[in-house]
C-alpha cells in the first residue's frame, strides 16, 4: 500500500486564546490520506470539520500531535515548501479584486514562479489543465467578482488545481452546486485522483455524494471523534446513524441519506401492486399518509403506469382515483375514520 501523503498523529485541533480557556473541538485523531483516494469528510453542523481541515493544511496549529505531509511535519516546511505539495480552498471568501477566473487560476502556480515571476510554458499549461478540468474554461476571461456563486467556486478548485497538488483540501466544494453540477465535480474528482495520484480530501454535508464517491469517509461525532473508514462499513457498522439521525429521523439504507422517520399509523398496511418506478413512488406516497407498505390480505392498492398514474383501493372502502395526490388523500381519509380503520382499531388513528 502506498505511503500516506498526508497524516494526523495524535492530533488535538481547537483553539487556544489568551486570557480564555482553551476550547478543544477533536481529540486523539489518527488519520491517513492515500495517494489516489478520494475522502470524505462528514459530520453534523458544529462538530469541528472545518476545525480539522483547517488544522491539517496548517492554517491553525495542533493544540497536540502532528500533521505529516509527506513524512514531514507540516510545521517545519517553509510556506513554499507546503504550497508545492498542498492546495486547499477554504470556504473563506477571497478578495480578488477585478481580476478575471484566468488570473486567479494563474495564482496556483505562484509557488512554483521564480523570483522575477514570470509565467513559463509548464505554467500557462497547468492553468490552462486546470481551466479544463475543472469545467470553467468558458469563464476565463470573466472577471472573478461576476460570477455566481456556484461558478467562483469551481474557478477556485482550478486555481487549486493549477498548484499541481499531491494533497488537495477543499472545504464543502459542493456547497453552491445544483444537482448536475455537483455529479460533474464529482466524477472529475474522482478523474482527477486516478489521473494525478493526487489525495483528495473534501469536507460536505452531502451524505449521499460520501457515501457513493468516497474511497474512504472521515466521520466527525460531536464526541470529539473521527471515525475514518470505508463509506459501507460506517455505514452498513450505524456509524454514520448514530451520528446523524436524530429525533423522528432514520437512515435510509437504500437512499444512503438520512429521512424522516415515517410515522405511520399501526395496522394501516396496504399490498402495492406495481411496477417498478410507479411501485417506488406509490410506495412512496402509501408512507407519506401514513400507512406501510407490505403484505396484507385486506388493503390491496393497484397502480397503473402513466402520467399520471391511475390507481384502484381494494379494501373495506373501495376506491380510484388518478395521480398521487388522490391517493394520499383517499389513504388518509381512511386513518381519520375510526369505523374505516384496519380491524376497526379506533385508536391507532390518533
Ligand atoms: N475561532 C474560533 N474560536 C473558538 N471556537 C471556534 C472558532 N471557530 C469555530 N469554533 C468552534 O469549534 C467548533 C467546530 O466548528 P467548525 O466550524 O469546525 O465545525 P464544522 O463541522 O465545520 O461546522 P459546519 O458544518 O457548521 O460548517 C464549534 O463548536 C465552533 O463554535
């Protein structure tokens, strides 16, 4: 196995301030990025992921333990030293004037300038690589402050990218992105760590993009704790449920994200019969009246394809309807009327 590009020893991360007691967010952590993977890192609001990521590109120093980059401790390299090896966006906003996407991109290759600072070949080649790469070379010419927000940060993942990195940090890249958006970042994240070599460790509150892209996730409790390992085993292990879901919630296995738990109302089970994405979303909308989906002899939904769909209720009340809505409607009627209840049971409707 490939040496680790960058490690956490022992490390304690927080914040010392004169004349305040010190406030320690993690403790104790051990952990290792590998060329080549790609980390996430994942935790609820608060519980030090910033705090972290800051600490392990030196932007604040351990309150104990080291930060290995390389097998160096990051505190004995000269800033130059850590900028050819490690490129981070932090989600601090940065103020660049007027100066357009290109020029800013241009600034990842300012620790590799000579003091006279002029560009070379290999240069403008990794700006223009980084322009690519990270979808934003139809912005170049644009000046920086124009964007949106979902643009400037794509524009500072290439500027990260022009540094030529073997560890990239960047902190909830995802943040501003639409959907679409977001899966393209992904899957040039996960190019860019098979292509480069490169450690990508990125901070989100995307569980799913975590859970589905990561080679390895870094899990935050608010206990102080990073739990490091494979998306499946935090997972499939209910790390990542203890950690998240909280009251009336649930991890959803399937959906990999965390759901609201479905209150439904006891003994109110109806037998779906359908097809594939019509029977996913009919069961759906069974959950969202509050009923389950499941084997009973006495509710029968039938669904047929369509937009919309067209279902038939076969039970004590039955019924028809088209579309979704109705159904749901037709459902909870039936949980609001005691002498319509599954076995007559009144109180379950309450
Ligand atoms: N400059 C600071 N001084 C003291 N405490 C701080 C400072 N910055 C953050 N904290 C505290 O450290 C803890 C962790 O904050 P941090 O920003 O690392 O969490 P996070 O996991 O990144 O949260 P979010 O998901 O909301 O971005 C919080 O309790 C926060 O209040």
């Amino acid at each position: 196995m490939n040496a680790p590009a960058l490690r956490a020893v022992a490390l304690s991360a927080g914040y010392r301030r004169r004349r305040r007691p010190t406030t320690t967010v993690l403790r104790d952590v051990h952990l290792a990025a590998r060329p080549g993977e790609l980390i996430a890192l994942i935790g609820p609001n608060g519980a030090g992921k910033s705090t972290l990521l800051r600490t392990l590109v030196g932007a604040q120093p351990p309150l104990a333990g080291h930060v290995l980059l390389d097998g160096h401790d990051l505190a004995s390299l000269s800033p130059r030293q850590r900028a050819r090896r490690l490129a981070v966006t932090l989600t601090e906003p940065v103020d660049v004037g007027q100066m357009s996407a290109e020029e800013v991109v241009a600034l990842g290759r300012l620790p590799y300038r000579s003091w006279l600072g002029r560009a070379a070949d290999r240069d403008r080649a990794a700006v223009d690589r980084a322009l690519v790469d990270a979808g934003v070379e139809d912005l170049r010419n644009r000046p920086l402050t124009d964007l949106s927000d979902g643009e400037r940060q794509r524009v500072m993942v290439a500027r990260a990218l022009a540094q030529e990195p073997a560890v990239l940090v960047l902190d909830e890249p995802t943040a501003f992105l639409d959907v679409a958006r977001r899966i393209e970042l992904a899957a040039m994240l996960t190019r860019l760590t098979a292509t480069t070599g490169a450690a990508i460790i990125l901070s989100t509150h995307d569980l799913g993009f975590a859970l589905r892209r990561a080679d390895q996730v870094w899990l935050v409790g608010d206990d102080a704790t990073v739990t490091a390992g494979a998306p499946e085993d935090l997972a499939h292990g209910h790390a990542v449920a203890r950690v998240f879901a909280g009251e009336n919630m649930s991890f959803d296995d399937a959906a990999a994200t965390v759901v609201v738990a479905d209150h439904t109302v006891p003994g109110a089970t109806v037998r779906v019969d359908a097809d594939g994405r019509t029977r996913q979303w009919a069961e759906h909308a069974v959950r969202r009246a509050g009923w389950s989906p499941g084997s009973s002899a006495e509710h029968v939904l039938r669904v047929e394809d369509g937009t919309p769909c067209r279902w038939r209720a076969e039970g004590p009340v039955r019924a028809d309807g088209v579309g979704f809505g109705s159904l749901v409607t037709h459902l909870r009627d039936q949980t609001a009327t005691a002498a319509l209840q599954p076995h007559g049971n009144a109180g379950a409707a309450q």
